[in-house]
C-alpha cells in the first residue's frame, strides 16, 4: 500500500479544508489512477472488433471528414 505523508490546511473554526502532500506522492497517485482506468477501459472493450492499421487509417479519416 502506498504510504502517503500528508499535511491539512485547516480554516479559523479547525475544520479540515484540503491535503497538502508532496509532489511525488501525486505523481504516483496519478499515475495509479490512470493506470486503474486504462485497465478498466481495457476489460469494457475486450470482445470488440481489432482493426488492421489500413482499416483504422480509413476509419478514422472518415471520422476528420464528418
């Protein structure tokens, strides 16, 4: 588990507000998010269609043009 060092910024009332955490700590919470939702878009296309590179060229020319 990523262990995450982080500081609160608080208001006069010593209510919560946000999270001040170091630059690399986002840099990787970031880069898992991304990684979670490319796996998952991933998994929802699994049983569609592959095209070849002339097929998606041709495609997506198509897609320019609309």
């Amino acid at each position: 588990m990523l262990k995450i060092r982080k500081e609160y910024v608080v208001t006069p009332g010593n209510k919560k507000k946000a999270v001040v955490i170091d630059i690399e700590t986002f840099e990787r919470m970031e880069e898992l998010l991304e990684n979670y939702g490319l796996g998952k878009f991933m998994e929802e296309v699994e049983g569609e269609e592959v095209l070849s590179i002339r097929e998606a060229k041709k495609y997506y020319s198509t897609l320019k043009n609309s």
